[in-house]
C-alpha cells in the first residue's frame, strides 16, 4: 500500500522499469488494478486516472476503480456496496 500515490506513482514506476529491465518480465498494465483509499474531500478521484495518464504515461491504460478482487477476497472502500 502506498500512502501518497500523487508524489510515489512516478517513482514506483521507475522501479518497475527496473525491475523488468533486470528480470524480463513486466506488469501487463491492462490487467492492473490501482484502487485508491483517500476519500473525496483529502483529493478529487474524478480525474485520478488522467493525472496517471498524465503522470506516468506507460500506465496510461490501467484500470482506477474504488475496489477489486485480490486472492479470491474483495478488497477496497466499497467492496461490500
């Protein structure tokens, strides 16, 4: 979990680039989930997947929703919605 993803999403970017460089193998971006915990009133979630797009431009594609599914459970703010 990253506590600030605003100032750590392009750094933990980098690292994954990395990473792939170094092992070959990469995050098939479309597959990935980022699932923000911060509410409305700490930052607008409206606009969160265009400031990654925007950020970090090779996760331009990843999926922002407010929950998912992690090792059968779901997880997230409105898992049980």
């Amino acid at each position: 979990m990253i506590t600030d993803f605003f100032t750590s999403g392009p750094r933990l970017c980098r690292f994954y680039m990395l990473l792939e460089k170094i092992s070959g193998l990469s995050l098939k971006i479309p597959k990935c989930l980022i699932i923000p915990f911060f509410t409305s009133r700490t930052r607008p979630f409206t606009n969160f997947a265009a400031w990654i797009a925007s950020m970090v431009p090779s996760w331009a594609g990843i999926v922002v929703k407010t929950h998912g599914k992690y090792l059968g459970a779901m997880v997230g703010p409105t898992a049980h919605d």
